[in-house]
C-alpha cells in the first residue's frame, strides 16, 4: 500500500505564490509517476503536471510557466511551486503516485489552495 501525505495549502492573494509538498510512505521502491491534480467546485478534476521517474514532466495549459514540479526520488516526495496566483487556480490539489504505469494510481487526502483578496 501507498500513502500519501499533502502539505502547503492555503489562502493567498492574487498573484502570491505556494508550494505544495507531497511525501509517500508504504510499499515504495520505485515510483514510476508522481503527479498534482485539482479539483474545483463542480468541476471535474483535473491534471495540473506530472512527473516521472526518468523526470519527463507534463503540465496543464492553464498552468505552463506559472507551475513547475519537481521531484526527490530518494526521499519520494514530490512539490508544486505555484506562482502568479489566480482566482481560477482556487481548487483542492491532490497528489497522486503510481508504482508502474501498470497500476492504479494512489491518491493523497488533498489539500485546499484558495486565492482571494
């Protein structure tokens, strides 16, 4: 089993930055993805980057050059640098891990992200 553990949500003005920190605990040896989605009020959730072992990173439109991902594969934790804030990236992050590309992916409990004057 995977466990996953997110931290750095808050409130933040427009245009303010976050990290986000994800730490995996359990079965792990070698995690093949690691990956931020969100979710907004009524909408779908949503991938905002993703990054895998070999370090290919993917990333959501609406968050290129704002975002970036990085990863310690020693230490299994993965953060979301977020800057230049907006209303629209108000949102519970979740982070998300695979073992293989194989697997279903392991979620974390979530962690709100609110920016607002």
């Amino acid at each position: 089993q995977v466990q996953l553990v997110e931290s750095g949500g808050g409130l933040v003005q427009p245009g303010g930055s976050l990290r986000l920190s994800c730490a995996a605990s359990g079965s792990i040896s070698n995690i093949y993805m690691m990956a931020w989605y969100r979710q907004a009020p009524g909408k779908q959730r949503e991938l905002v980057a993703s990054m895998s072992k070999n370090t290919y990173t993917n990333y959501a439109d609406s968050v290129k050059g704002r975002f970036t991902i990085s990863r310690d594969n020693a230490k299994n934790t993965v953060d979301l640098k977020m800057n230049s804030l907006k209303p629209e990236d108000k949102a519970i992050y979740y982070c998300n891990a695979q073992r293989t590309i194989f697997e279903v992916p392991h979620w974390g409990q979530g962690t709100q992200v609110t920016v607002s004057s």
